[in-house]
C-alpha cells in the first residue's frame, strides 16, 4: 500500500484538515466512558501543531441524522477532553463546510460532528469540494472509519491539494499488513462474539488462511450445534450451521483446526447473580445456557495461544463482564499476555476485555478499528485508503 505519509510533508504555515475517528462511547449523560480513540489521534494532532500549521480536526460520533445537530450528536465534551489531553483549548465550530472560521498556526478547532453534514454519507461530491477548499492538506487518520466511502473519507481526498495518511492510520496499516502479509507461523485467529451472521465473512477469509482458528460466544455455540452437540438454551444461530459447517470444512481440507470447546461453563440466565456450573460439553442440559468455555478448553486455548507465531484476536470467548463467566477470556488474555508472537487485537469488546484483564502493554498492536478492523483482516480493499493511494503520486 503505498500513500502519502503526514509525517513526510511540510506543514509549517499550511491549513490542515484532519479527519479523526473521535467515536468513542459515551453514558447517558454524554460522559466519554472509553478515550483510546482521541489519545490515538494525539500523535498526528501534535506533529501539525508542533510544526506551526493551522489544524481543524472533525469526526463523526454516532449516525446521527443529517441536516441537524441533536444533543447527543455534539463533539462538544470531545473538545473538551482534546482540550485536556492537548493542555490548550480547542474551539469547537459549528456550521463549518462554507468557511468563515479563522484558525492560526498553531491553533486547533474541532469541527462540528461531520455526519450532521447534508451529502456526507452518500459521498457527495459537492459537499466533499468545499471541505477540500478549507485545507492545504487533507489527512486521513481515521482508521476506524476507513470501511466507510463518505465525504470526509473519500471524496475530500480527491479534491484536496494534498492528500496523506496521519501518523495512526499508518501504524494500523503497517500493524495489520505484518499480520496478514507474511505472518509468522501458526497463525491463530480467535473470534468470538455472539453472532456467526455478523462475522461469516471474515470466518471464511480466516478459514483459508490460518492454522488454528478459535472460536468463542455464540459463534462457538453454533460450530457446536453444527458437529451435532446439545447447546440447550445457549444462543445460537440455527440457520448458520451449514454456513459454520462449511468453515470447519475448509478448515479441515487444509489440514488446520477449529479447537470446539470440550467443557463449558453454564447458568440459566446471564446475570452478575446467575450459579455458574462447569460441565463437560456432553452433559448441557436443555435450560442451560453456555455463557464460557470450561478449564480443560481455556488450558488447550492457551497452549495453542503459547505455540502461535501470530494471533488476530477479535472478540471473547465468554460473558467476561461477569466474573463466573469471564474465565475463558482472562486465562486466554493471560497467554497472549505471556506468548512470544505478535498479537494484534480490534473491535470494542475485544478493547473491554484487553482493559479488564490489563494486559494492554503485552499486546503487539491494540487496532482502533472495529468493522474497518475485520474487513482489512479480510483482504477487502478499504475505500478511505483506496483514496490515499490514488493520490500518492501527486
Ligand atoms: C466504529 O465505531 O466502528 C467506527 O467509528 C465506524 O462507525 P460506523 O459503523 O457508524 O460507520
Ligand atoms: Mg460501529
């Protein structure tokens, strides 16, 4: 992937536009719960107003509706936390796409949520020429986003003088393409999460490409129902076993793995308060539900997490958010934490997981991606860096 680096221009005295991905989640209230996305974009932020350009930064927050700009679709507590994490305040400016805001060299605004923007979504060429006249340089440090052909996205960087990658979509894209390229073997995957539906496209990518392929929650239900396990009450998708069937197949012709858990952890009910059981896989009864793999299978999860040359890791292998079912996913955070290969790690539970067990320093590459995340690990080609390439040359 070649394209533009930020990091390789002059941006002294130059009006730079950054879009971001600043999604992060909030409460109720609109507190920001979880900020590694706005410390992520710290870097790019810095080397601009370090070099005395004149920086606006925008991102999305939700899908909001165009045209309006509700209460909770506001930047405006991201301002304030980019603010205190830059140790300076940043203005926050609304109705920005025709101009009419001075920002200095030195200075950084935030513009307004750019999904409020009539045209954004659907890419509009219109829209996208006059936020490319706001800048001398376009960059693009919105990994998370990057799935996405929208107007800050995509059509900006064709209009843009310049057109680079800011300083976090370089390191998602060199983290990922070491993972995906040439990857140091065995090459394990774990996916996990409650649904097949949602994750069958990359289980079929991964299902050609890696050695062992673990899978956990839901997903891991229906591979069980689909070699002809009783899962009782468990969540599942019935109607993906021959999908699920089809994976461990591919699987199987290559001479690699989908390791199905041979003990699990059941209750009849997912609640902080819910009696946890350890049964071996045969014996669920029909009102169990499977909320976690069991010890035997968390042990044989970890060997083969010890033994990986390579670990993509999308998603837990349990309800960890309660204790009595978070076993599974500490003991295989434990050995990522303690194996020798190079993980990386995306997608926001997978994030919440990585956070509770504190194991953030031994992970190789922590991705702030979670769609753009899985759809990269699927070789699909991402439209934000489609952009950034067609520009390279110029
Ligand atoms: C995300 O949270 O996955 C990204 O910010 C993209 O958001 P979207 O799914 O609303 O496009
Ligand atoms: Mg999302």
């Amino acid at each position: 992937m070649q394209v533009k680096k930020l990091v390789d221009l002059n941006v002294a005295g130059k009006r730079v536009f950054i879009r971001a991905d600043l999604n992060v989640p909030q409460d109720e209230a609109g507190n920001i719960v979880e900020d590694t996305r706005i410390r992520a974009s710290l870097p790019s932020i810095k080397y601009c107003l370090d070099n005395g350009a004149a920086v606006m930064v925008t991102s999305h927050l939700g899908r909001p509706t165009e045209g309006e700009v509700r209460a909770e679709d506001t930047l405006a507590p991201i301002a304030v936390r980019l603010g205190e994490l830059l140790s300076k305040p940043v203005r926050l400016i609304r109705d920005w796409v025709d101009g009419g805001f001075e920002v200095k060299p030195g200075e950084v605004v935030l513009l307004e949520n750019c999904r409020c923007n009539k045209g954004e979504k659907k890419d509009n060429e219109e829209l996208a020429k006059k936020m490319a006249a706001l800048c001398d340089i376009y960059v693009n440090d919105a990994f998370g986003t990057a799935h996405r052909a929208e107007a800050t996205t995509h059509g900006i960087a064709r209009f843009a003088p310049v057109a680079c990658a800011g300083m976090l979509m370089g390191a998602e894209i060199d983290a990922l393409s070491k993972a995906t390229e040439n990857p140091a073997r065995p090459l394990v995957a774990i996916v996990g999460g409650a649904k097949v539906s949602s994750k069958l496209t990359i289980l079929k990518t991964l299902a050609q490409k890696v050695d062992q392929l673990i899978v956990g929650g839901g997903i891991a239900n229906t591979f069980l129902l689909a070699s002809g396990h009783r899962i009782g009450d468990s969540l599942a998708e019935p109607e993906l076993v021959k999908e699920a069937q089809a994976v461990m197949d591919i699987m199987k012709a290559r001479g690699a793995e989908v390791p199905l858990p041979v003990d699990v952890v059941v209750a009849d009910e997912v609640s902080a308060l819910a009696r946890a059981n350890r049964i071996p896989v045969e014996e669920v009864g029909p009102h169990d539900r499977i909320l976690d793999v069991g010890p035997k299978t968390s042990a044989k999860l970890a060997d083969i997490i010890a033994h990986a040359g390579t670990i993509v890791w999308n998603g837990p292998v349990g309800v960890f958010e309660h204790n009595q079912f978070a076993g599974g996913t500490k003991m295989m955070a434990s050995a990522i934490a303690h194996s020798d290969a190079f993980c990386i790690a995306g997608g926001g539970d997978t994030l919440a997981a990585i956070a509770k067990f504190h194991i953030a320093q031994d992970v190789g590459y922590i991705s702030t991606g979670g769609g753009a995340f899985l759809e990269f690990l699927e070789g699909k080609t991402l439209p934000a860096i489609a952009a950034l390439e067609a520009r390279f040359n110029d």
